[in-house]
C-alpha cells in the first residue's frame, strides 16, 4: 500500500489551514523555502521542527509524520493454516524449519521450533505497519510440520 509522502501530507494538512507557506514558516520559526523544500522532496525535516509544524497545525507530531490519528490501531488479523500465505512469505517461513526433522512423536507445542516461528510472526507483526498478526501455539505447530513436509 503507498502512503502519502510526508511533504505531500504538509502541502495538504498547511493548506487545510488556509495558511501559506511563509506564514507557517513564520509560526514555525524557519522561511518560506524550508517549508518548500520539504513540501517538494522526499526530505524530512529534523524532529523538533516537525513537532513545531505539528503544534502550528494543531495536530501530534506522530500524525503529521505517519497520516495516522493516535487513535488509529493496527488491525489485529488473526492468523490461521489457512490464511497464513495470505499475509506472510512462506518462503522464509520453510527456511526457519530448514534442516528440522519432526520428531517420532510429532512436535510438541513448546518445542523451540514452535517458539521460533512464534517469534518470527511476533517481528513481522512489528515490523509491518499495516496488521498485527496473532497466532496460536497449536497454529504455528501445524504450520510447522505442514512446512517441514513441504520440502
């Protein structure tokens, strides 16, 4: 999903506020081409200028940096053997199972493979910013030993 740029969101957020560019420079203590430059380029300005844009826009730096509201949280997908491949790659999944052999008696629920692709899942839910991304102990063994036949 593309996410309006930081200088695309600033034209927008400054022209909202019927204020132009010298005059946000002036509230913000900077000139009219910094406001410019950030508003044209991918370049973001350092963080204490934009909690200074931010308070002239009457907004939290945090929304003004990512076009979220405070309020916004990331939706909670709960993961299954059957929605898996939807929302993560498979690929790197089999390759944290590489070289496991599942045990004669099947792969117990606490057994560090299953704690390994838990806390595979955990980084992607943090590291992704669009979801957040639960799954079950009894899930992630299955997944495992759907993957270990898989290969």
């Amino acid at each position: 999903m593309d996410r309006e740029s930081f200088g695309t969101r600033l034209r927008s957020l400054r022209e909202s506020a019927g204020l132009s560019q010298t005059e946000l420079a002036e509230k913000v203590g900077t000139d009219q081409n910094h406001i410019s430059k950030w508003e044209q380029s991918p370049t973001e300005p350092e963080f204490a200028v934009v909690e200074r844009l931010a308070f002239a826009l009457g907004m939290p730096a945090v929304e003004l940096l990512t076009g979220r509201p405070l309020t916004w949280q990331k939706p909670t997908i709960r993961l299954t053997c059957d929605n898996f491949a939807e929302h993560l790659s498979t690929d790197y999944a089999e390759s944290l199972v590489d070289g496991f052999t599942i045990p004669a008696d099947g792969i117990a629920l606490d057994d560090w493979i299953v704690t390994k692709f838990l806390v595979w899942v955990a980084r992607e839910s943090e590291r992704l910013p669009d979801a957040r991304y639960e799954i079950s102990r009894h899930v992630a063994a299955v997944l495992v030993e759907r993957l270990v036949a898989r290969r």
